[in-house]
C-alpha cells in the first residue's frame, strides 16, 4: 500500500510557491522555481546513468541551494541518499554549485556537469513509497559508541515533517536557520522543512558556522525556527550573554539531555520563542517524542509525550520504543535483537535509562552505560554532570571514566578556568546529592569541550581527556 510523501505535498503547492524565495544567504536567494528547475535536471541526468531506487547516491555538500535541489531530485525518485560534509581544509559558500558532488554509479561527479545537461520535458516524478521505502542512509553521532549507518524511513521522514509543520503551523513566512552538519540527522528537519511548508531555509555565507557565530546569526538572519542541540546552545548563549533574538518562535532541543539553566539561557536569549524538548535515537527516525516547555523543571527535563502512532515503554530500566516511522535497520551490520522492523513496526531498545513521571511523560536518566560501579557502589554519571553543573553554575561540563588497576575513577572535564572554584564545597556537594563513591578523582580544565560535527559533546575525546591532561580538546 501507497502513502503520500513530503514531494506529493511539495508538488501541491509549488506552483503558488515558485517565485518565493527557498533558500537566502544575506541578500543572495534561490527561489523554490530555480532549486526545482535544478532538481528535473538531475532526475533526468538519473534516467541517463541508470540511477533508480536500488541504487544508493552519496552527496557531498553543505546546505544551501545545490544540495536542497540533489534532495528534492533524490525523493522524487525515490533514490536513496547518503549526506557527506567537504573536507573541512576551506569555508564553503553554501551557494556555489560548483561544491556539490553526487557519486553516481562510483564516480564523484560535480552537480554542476550534471544540471547543465539538457533536461527532459518531464515533472518530477511522484514517488511510490510504502512503510518500508528507504529514504536515506545516516551514521549514528558515535557520541556514546561505534558509528553504525541507519537505513531512513521514507515514510518517517514524511510523517515527522508533517507532524511538525501541523503542530507549530510552520508556513511560508517562517525563517528556518540552517545550523545542523548534514552528517547529523536533525539536519534533514532543517533542509526538508521548506519543501514541506514553504518556509525560507537561511544559511551562513560560508560553512561551517563557528558555534561561538550560532546565537548572532540567528538574531542577525531573523530566524523564527531553530533546531540546536542543548550543550552547543550553552555554550552559545555564554559567549554572546547580550546579544537576543526577538523574531525566534520556535526553538526544538535534541541530541541530548536538556538542563533547566539551559533553558533559562535561551530564554533570555530569545524571550518570544516556545521551547521544545525533541527525543529520538537515529533508530527512530528523526524525533518520536516531544514536550513543550513552558516552565522548566529543576534539573533535566523530561522529554514528553510519544508522538501519533509510537509507543514506549521501560524494561529493566531502559526505554524500549515502538513504533511505524522507524528505520528499516542498520545497513552494515547483521540483525540485532535490539532493532527490530517487522509488520511495519520498528522496535527498538535504545540503551537509555528512563522512568515515567507522574503524568505520564516519559524522563530519561542518563545511559546505561553511564552507570558505572566505583569501589562496588553503582554511581549515574548524569547525576554527577547534573550536581557540577548547578553547583558551579556551568554548562560545559563532561563526568567521565578512567581506567585504573581496580576499575575506574571518575573525571570530570570542565570548560573554563578552575580559579575561584571552591573544591572542598564541591565534595560536599557531591556526596550529599550523589553518595561519596561519585566524587571524582580528578578535574581538567580545559578552554571548550572537544564536539561532533553534529554539535554534541564528544565524550570519547573527552575520556581521551581524562587520561592525559596535555591533550587538546579541539572543537
């Protein structure tokens, strides 16, 4: 059976949106016209070199007009894609063409040499999707374990995008910044969302934005929807404290656990802007809970509610998720029993610790592998981060483990200078909120917190770190 996608949408509407503006970078612009034109040129270039829906294409490029037109082509064909980021040697204009590239039946081929064909007389075509159509192929963030490629939902995708265009009423006046590493799923909320709701997508004149640039380039492009990840917001909040954004709306939270002083940054950041807390392993597709802040609780927030269709529930103390709009599986890996897709159903056990609050939303608790057991006491490595956290009135923070002939030590990593830091009170502090056994062995002071191209902490770096104190965080 049939479901309509994003592209049925997109066709609906574009003719009234053709001469709007898709994609802006200061007073540069590319309408929805020009980036359709771009994408019937590649789907007939794909009809020329035998590309179809068997065939996986790999785009290297970073957001911006060429890479928004490789999209609308590839999901129009049902072609499934992977995104790749360039080599980061030199800042890239997200509008030069030139600096797309589609490997197309192993050669890596310019977008340009591509488009510049002639085209045929015909439409994009309206793709034949069903649950288990794959849409796209992403790496999990590695920021808790090996890197592992997810085969996307085309349908997930759809229905996700739908869910939030419906639920914020996201439409053509709305300014969608451009923030996320393509290599990271929650950039395929960003780039899609224009052809799903007729909003512009802003991007930086050159990429990648340096995440000291996040919080001015949102107030300077008037950007009224943004997705960040909560220690990368932050940090951003901390190094422009007065810059604020009045025309941002909607800010979505997602890729890790959301601190209430976070929060409280943000909203003095941009104090007419709902907040929301998104939650959904790579697994999941995109995001498959969603809670709305209005006043954030102490502490970490919960992460809501299951959205239409999916269910959880806690085994053993760990989430297990249900639901249609899931992936199809790991492309590279043999069958597990922790991801499972059978009967248009995906399950999967997501390694996250969680409880049900008291109405019913669902709180996450850290990893399991972020329960570690010190000298024969179990500790929670989140509750730790938590304590510092409010206790130095820091957001940087990263409590890891050390190895040591008896077990581990914990370590904590702080941004910052350790100058007026009262470590006597810290101790107190932490075992009178987490028991003696969590207080860590060690501190390092370090300038930032090494991150992933998706903007997350980077906590192999950061263990890294702990061992050898002269190692350079990077960023």
């Amino acid at each position: 059976m049939t479901s309509p996608s994003l592209i049925d949408d997109f066709k609906d509407a574009r003719r009234a949106l053709a001469d709007r503006v898709c994609v802006r970078s200061g007073a540069t612009v590319r309408t929805f016209g020009e980036i359709t034109e771009t994408a019937r040129r590649l789907v007939a270039a794909f009809d020329r070199n035998g590309v179809s829906r068997d065939s996986v294409v790999e785009v290297e490029g970073v957001p911006g007009p060429g890479l928004l037109s490789a999209l609308l082509a590839m999901l129009s064909c049902s072609v499934p894609f992977q995104l790749v980021t360039p080599p980061r040697t030199r800042a890239v204009d997200p509008f030069d063409d030139t600096a797309v590239f589609l490997r197309v039946n192993g050669d890596r081929v310019p977008l340009t040499a591509l488009a510049d064909a002639n085209p045929s007389t015909r439409d994009l075509p309206s793709p034949a999707i069903t649950g288990d159509t794959p849409a796209y192929l992403i790496e999990t963030s590695g920021s808790t374990g090996d890197r592992k490629r997810v085969i996307g939902s085309y349908t997930g995708l759809s229905r996700f995008l739908r869910w939030e265009r419906d639920t914020f009423h996201i439409g053509g006046d709305d300014r969608v910044a451009a923030l996320t590493s393509p290599t990271f799923d929650v950039s395929l909320r960003e780039l899609l969302l224009p052809f799903a709701t007729g909003a512009e997508l802003v991007v930086p004149h050159r990429w990648p934005l340096s995440p000291g640039r996040i919080t001015p380039f949102i107030a300077e492009t008037a950007a009224t929807v943004v997705n960040v990840v909560p220690s990368l917001a932050a940090y951003a909040t901390s190094t422009h404290p007065t810059v604020t954004a009045p025309s941002l709306r909607l800010t979505l939270f997602a890729g890790e656990m959301l601190p209430h002083t976070t929060v409280r940054a943000w909203q003095r950041f941009a104090p007419h802007s709902a907040t929301v807390n998104l939650y959904g392993p790579t697994e999941t597709t995109l995001a498959q809970f969603a809670n709305v802040i209005d006043e954030p609780v102490p502490g970490i927030q919960p992460v809501g509610f299951p959205l239409p269709g999916t269910s959880f529930r806690i085994v053993d103390g760990e989430v297990v998720i249900a639901t249609p709009n899931g992936s199809l599986g790991y492309a590279d890996e043999p069958a597990t029993d922790r991801l499972i897709r059978d009967g248009g159903m995906t399950t999967f056990a997501t390694g996250d610790l969680g409880r049900v609050e008291p109405d019913g939303a669902l709180m996450l608790l850290g990893r399991r592998d972020d329960r570690v057991k010190v000298r024969g006491i179990w500790v929670n490595l989140t509750d730790v981060e938590q304590t510092l956290r409010d206790a130095l009135n820091r957001e940087e923070i990263a409590v890891v483990t050390s190895p040591n002939p008896l077990g581990v030590d914990i370590v904590a990593v702080i941004a910052g200078s350790e100058r007026h830091i009262d470590k006597a009170l810290l101790v107190k502090t932490i075992a009178h909120r987490c028991g003696s056994a969590a207080i860590p062995s060690a501190y390092r002071f370090v300038p930032r917190l090494p991150r992933l191209a998706s903007g997350k902490i980077d906590r192999r770096r950061c263990r890294s770190l702990a061992v050898d104190p002269a190692a350079q965080p990077g960023l």
